[in-house]
C-alpha cells in the first residue's frame, strides 16, 4: 500500500508523519483491495488544520474522510476514525450482495 502525506500551508513534521502513517496503516484490515492512502494537512482559517484522507481501492470509488479542528493528531484520529466506519460498511454490503440467494 503506498502512503502519501502533504501539507498546504503547514510544515509536516516527523511526528506528524509517524502518527498518520501509523493510523493508516490499520486500515488494509477492513477493506483488503487498498492500494493508495493519501493524507492531506491543510491549515485553515482562524488557526483550524483541517485533514482529509482518500483512500484508493481496485474498482472502486476513493473513500474519503475529512475533518477540520484545532490539533492535527486529533484531526487525524478522527479521520481515520470516519474511514475505518465507511471501509467497514463497504466490505459489509460487498459480502451481502455476494450472498444472495435467487428465488
């Protein structure tokens, strides 16, 4: 899985690196055909940092989670929070349309 991370109007730092690549390292677990995560850190208005994550799968639309807050670990935490939950449900309705028996 590649793991990209950038940031518009904000200095990434190790830290940050290290904390986002560590949250989304968990994600390939609820949904397998993850090939590209990409993190986005953009400081907004009023001293906010909003983050977005977009996570790319084999023929699938990208998955995306975007939160906006005054820390950007919590941001990120959230974020990964809010893919976990949309991965989730896809394998779920994936595994459900596979199974459905015709009458």
């Amino acid at each position: 899985m590649l793991f990209t991370i950038t940031g518009k109007h904000v200095d990434i730092t190790e830290a940050i690196r290290a904390h986002a690549s560590d949250k989304t390292a968990k994600l390939p677990k609820y949904y397998d055909s993850l090939t590209e995560v990409g993190v986005v850190v953009e400081s907004g208005k009023g001293g906010n940092v909003e983050v977005e994550i977009l996570a790319k799968a084999k023929r699938r639309k990208p998955f995306v989670a975007k939160v906006t807050g005054l820390d950007a670990y919590t941001c990120i935490d959230l974020a990964v929070h809010k893919l976990e939950e949309q991965l989730r449900r896809a394998k779920t309705r994936q595994r459900n349309n596979k199974h459905i028996s015709g009458t």
